[in-house]
C-alpha cells in the first residue's frame, strides 16, 4: 500500500477533473488569456474568468475582480507586505507564521519596517489578550495565519478581525491552509488582505497562488509589465487585478484550479473538512495511546494536520523509515515554520508531520498507525 | 596472563581454530638491489560467506572462516534482523561452501527493506546524524555505571594484544576483546575488524552477557560503524590503539559512548565521556 500523508504541503491526488482540464488546456487552447482576440485566446480569457469568478465565491468576494491570480501564496505574501509596509511602520504577526511571512519581514525590518510577535499558548492559539493591548498603540498591519501548518490549530480570527476593525488595521490573513477547508467571507469579516494557494484544499495544480486585497487599501505592486489592457499606456493600469497581474498567467494551473474550487464546492467543504478532521482526531488519539509518542494537539483544529515525534528518534529518521519500509510519505523538520516550532516547543529537529486528505480512507490511516507502532515497538 | 586459560574455558579462540585462520605462502622477499630471499610466510585465511536468513540471502562478508554461528548471530542482531536468542531456530553452516542459515521466529521483511538504506535529509530542520534509517531506529544512548582506571585500560589493552597468536604470525588481522575493568572475557580476531566485533556480538547475544558494565576494545580505526554497533548493543566504553573518525566523536557524544583512541605505550585519548575514567584511584 502506497499512503501519501502530505496534503498540507500540497494535496494529492488530484480530482480527475483538474488533471484534464489542465491537460485540455495543454492539447487543445494553447493560447494566452486577456491576449489576442481569436478563438484560442478567447476561450482562455474565459477559463481564467471563470476560475476568478469561483475563487471569488469561495473567499467571501463580490467581485470577482479583486481576485489576483500570483504564483502561489508566498508571492501574494511578498506583494502584500512589500507593497503595503513603509519604514517606519509597525506590523503584529504571530508566532505560529510560516517563513513565507518571517522572511520578507526580516527583511522589511532591515529597511525600517518595526515587526512585533503577538504571542501564542503552546498549542499555537493566539493569545487575543496581548493582542488586544498590542493593538491599542499605532499599527500598520496585523498578519495572522488562519490555520497552522504544523498542527492544524485554528486561529480565532473572526475576534482578531472585529478587534482590528475596531482598532482601524488591516487584516492580512494567510489562508494558505485553509483556503477551501475553512469557511471564509473576506468581506463579510472585513479582512483587509488574504493570500492563499491554489495547490493545497483548493486542489488545484501548484503553480497558482491568490491575492484579495480590499478596495480602499492602497498595496503597490511587487511588479509592472504587460497585462493585454492599456497597451499603449506606458505605466501600469491602477485597476484591479490588472494592476497587479503582469505576464502570461498560468492557464494550465488556472484551469486545474478551476475545477478544484468546483470540486470543493460540489462535494462541501463541510464533509471534506470534516473527513479530514475526523481523522486528524482518530490519528491524534491513536498517537497519543502508543508509548513514547508525543501530539502537539490543538485546542481548536482548523485542518486535518497532526504533529507528533516519537521520543528519541530525529523526525528526519521516523519520516524516512515510514518511507522506505512502508511507503508511507509524510512530512518531517520544521516545515518552513521555524518560529512556530518555537512556539510550539519543537525547535530546531521539528516534528513528523502527518496530513491527510479527502481520498485519505481509514485503511491508510490504519496503515500508517502499523508503521509507526512497528518503529515504536522495533525501538524498544 | 596466560591466554591458554581462556582458550581452555572455551572463551577464547582454540589453537586449532588459529592454525585453520593461517596458511603457509611460499613467496620470495626482495631488496632494493634485486637480492631474493626463499621464504614461507603464514598468510591469513580469507573466505567468503554468504549468511542466509530463513533461507533468504542477505550478505556476503569477507572473513576468516571461523566462529560463523558468532558471526551470524552477531550480524543479525546488530543489524536489527532479529531480536532475541529466543528468535533463532537454528544456525546451518557450510564452510565448505561458505553458506550460514540462521532460521529465526517472527516477521524480518520489513527490516529487510529498511536494510543499508540511506537516511535522505530535507534540508528543513536539524537533521540524523545517521546515514542508514536501521542504524537511527537501532542506536540508543548507552546508560551505564561503569567506571575505569587509566591502569585498567592500558591493562586491559596490553591483554588483547598478548592474546593475538595470528596477528604475530600474519600481521593480517583485527583483533577484539570484550573486556570488564579487571579482565579480558572474551576475544575475537578476523581480517575484518567489523567482523571481529560481530563474533563478539553473537557470541554475548547468544549466552545472554550483560554489556553495560563491559569496554570493547579493538585494533581498527574508531568509524561511526563501530559506535552504533556499540550503542546497539549497549557497550558503554569503545577503546582502541587507533584513531578515531570526527563523525565517531559526533555519535559518541550524542550515545553516551566512552570513546578512547591512540591507547598505546602507557597512554589514551579521550575523545567523550572522561565522566568514566576514574582517576581517583588508578594506581
């Protein structure tokens, strides 16, 4: 049995319907979209509509124009952050963020920029108390992960965005692990920014990330170049999501990201999120029966994403034994979130991370409980 | 010490087993002037063997020749193929044709699989400091009491070189020792040095010795291969007369591993662990 236990790095496999309508696109469109005025072009400005008319329906957006397609969630973090923050500014994040957010802070900070860390209990929660007091001198911006990467914790970030709205500061959400598992109304909760990929519960090819930015923040693109509109304009269009759209886009992944959304969206995202939860639940209290293994449960999960080690042994080698005697692929070390791993006690040999999907059954859970019990057990 | 004790008590290898290690070589010895000596040499015996398990073949080692059941035993329990004497079946061995079955209990697929595969690191945490994924699940911090004195040592070391009758006829073989502070309990030699310690492996394994309490002392160079077998099977204290390797010292620290080199001529180098050298009373 082959087990593939790592879709909160990218979900697999894929729906059928994502695999050809990336593929058609390949064989039979060929052409690039917004681009040109014949068939082939014009059905490809179509597909991309249509995929920014899903993403917007999934995200909580009216109009599907203030959805920007990007490579993927990190670009659309990079565009947030450099475009949004000055010298001089202050931002709150907190300490259960991916390096996709650490590291252009750390480097916004190099510039100017006053970066602070609104701190997390030890399962990851936000600790809305100091945020609350965090929040009362002058802040620029406030980025918050929805759900953890490491352990699916779930952010409340309902409260986080009403105490931002109050206090007047954008909310930029990374929903790059939530998006498509979560239910989320960018409008509705006032969030003033949201990136997420396109490849993860959105089920979509890699290769698409997704930006909203609300209309009166005025973020400055992260770069300029043709967009098939206003050609005869050297500057760039102020428009959304031209503006920030420069390039051929990726209409194989757009395709496929398309038919992910529609897939998410006609099986529900209710039963999906709760099949994968429900065995994040089984494989949480199953872990936590074998002696010797340690979970870093969350108070309230938001993913099916379970963290654990097995006392003694490097996550590294737990992660390859599973591989190479089971076939059992996870996710080891500190998953590009070296400060949550602070948070969470875990620094710097990380956790075995095990994150299921919706084709995951409960014969691959069960598989890989045998395998890790035969580690525990061949371990002594 | 009279080594002829030990071989009596069947502990040590017999002359018998010596004179089948070594065979005699006609060859002709040169100088620099074209000037030729006629001589007979004693060379050491080598022979492949094939060991088997459950009829199964798993690996061919280079070898003396002697003590396969040691050697096999030895070699599946340090490599996590078995676990416990109560595993084994049997031991059939064909030194003719270089063939040993171990038949054993329980299911090895899996550590079959696992067998000599590299440990691969994503470069996203700290990473093993292990490069087979048996030898990071296998390899434990070793915790023992033990205590030594800096005269017990360099005894101990003196012993096992008094005990290799090969080694002065052929000068073509590692020899080992187990060893507790006061004497030598059980030595080992074979062209390989790795093999030297899987006799020694098999042999405790077998007869169920406790090793918390006991130092291995070889002739080979201190390598990781030799702390993780070590760390294996629970030997606190790792001496040798030669050198040791940087990623040997790394394992050493991090398995609670006494690990002594260069221990000749009345001295050592304590690459880890001097907490077990007991200079209060060494005399």
């Amino acid at each position: 049995m082959s087990v593939y236990l790592d879709n909160a790095a990218t979900s697999f496999p894929k729906p059928k319907a994502v695999i050809e309508a990336s593929g058609r696109v390949l064989e039979s469109v060929g052409a690039s979209p917004g681009r040109g005025a014949h068939k082939h072009a014009r059905e490809a400005t179509a597909i991309v509509a249509g995929c920014r008319r899903k993403a917007a329906a999934i995200l909580g957006v009216k109009d599907p124009d203030r959805v920007v397609f990007t490579k993927n969630a990190t670009e659309s973090i990079n565009l947030v952050l450099k475009g949004w923050l000055r010298p001089g500014d202050r931002v709150l994040f907190s300490a259960m963020e991916h390096n996709s957010v650490m590291r252009p802070l750390t480097k916004l900070a190099s510039r100017g920029v006053n970066i602070e860390m609104i701190p997390c209990s030890i399962d990851g929660t936000l600790d809305l108390g100091i945020f609350k007091r965090m929040l009362l001198s002058d802040v620029r911006l406030v980025v918050l992960v929805h759900v953890s990467n490491i352990n699916g914790t779930l952010m409340p970030i309902a409260e986080a965005a009403e105490m931002c709205a109050r206090a007047k500061v954008p909310l930029f959400l990374d929903a790059a692990q939530s998006a498509g598992l979560q239910p989320i109304e960018a409008e509705e909760m006032g969030i003033g920014m949201l990136a997420c990929s396109g490849h993860k519960a959105l089920l979509g090819p890699a290769g698409v990330g997704i930006l909203y930015v609300r209309p009166d923040l005025e973020v400055l693109p992260l770069m300029e170049g043709g967009t098939g509109t206003h050609s005869e304009e050297l500057e760039q269009p102020e428009f959304c999501p031209d503006r920030y759209e420069s390039g051929t886009p990726n209409l194989p992944g757009l395709a496929g990201l398309s038919e992910g959304i529609s897939y998410v969206l006609e099986t529900g995202m209710n039963r999906i999120r709760d099949h994968e939860i429900g065995l994040a639940h089984y494989l949480e209290n199953e872990l936590s029966k074998i002696p010797g293994v340690r979970v870093f449960k969350p108070e309230t999960r938001g993913s099916g994403t379970v963290s654990f080690i097995v006392e003694g042994i490097n996550p590294a080698d737990t992660g390859n034994i599973l591989d190479q005697a089971f076939d059992i692929a996870v996710r080891t070390g500190l998953h590009c979130a070296p400060l949550a791993h602070q948070t969470l006690g875990t620094f710097p040999e990380g956790t075995v991370r095990v994150s299921p999907g919706f084709s995951t059954t409960m014969e691959n859970a069960e598989y890989f409980l045998q395998g890790l019990r035969w580690i525990v057990t061949r371990r002594g | 010490m009279n080594p002829g004790a030990y071989w009596k008590e069947g502990r040590m290898n017999t002359v018998e087993e010596l004179d089948n290690s070594v065979t005699p070589a006609s060859v002709g010895i040169y100088d620099r002037g074209g000037k030729k000596i006629e001589q007979t040499q004693w060379v050491i015996r080598e022979s492949p063997v094939t060991l088997y398990l459950n009829d199964r073949e798993i690996v061919t080692l280079l070898c003396a020749g002697h003590h396969l059941d040691e050697l096999a035993a030895g070699f599946f329990y340090a490599e996590g193929f078995i676990v416990s004497p109560d595993d084994i079946l049997g031991i059939d061995i064909d030194e003719e044709a270089g063939k040993v079955n171990l038949s054993a209990k329980g299911e090895a697929s899996v550590t079959e699989r696992l067998w000599q595969k590299r440990t691969i690191s994503s470069g996203c945490a700290k990473g093993s400091l292990f490069y087979f994924s048996l030898d990071a699940l296998l390899s434990k911090p070793v915790k023992s009491d033990i205590r030594i004195t800096p005269g017990q040592i360099i005894d101990r070391v003196e012993d096992l070189n008094r005990l290799s009758e090969t080694y002065r006829r052929t000068h073509g073989v590692h020899n080992t020792a187990l060893a507790d502070p006061d004497k030598v309990i059980l030595f080992r030699e074979d062209i390989g040095r790795h093999n030297a310690v899987d006799m020694i492996v098999g042999h405790v394994f077998l007869h169920g010795i406790p090793l918390r309490d006991k130092m291995l002392i070889t002739t080979g160079r201190l390598t990781s291969e030799m702390l993780i077998k070590a760390a294996k099977v629970n030997i606190p204290v790792v001496v040798s007369r030669n050198t040791a390797t940087s990623l040997a010292v790394e394992l050493a620290g991090s398995l609670g591993i006494t690990l002594i080199g260069h221990a000749r001529a009345g001295k050592f180098t304590v690459y880890n662990g001097q907490e077990r050298i007991d200079v209060g009373i060494s005399g």
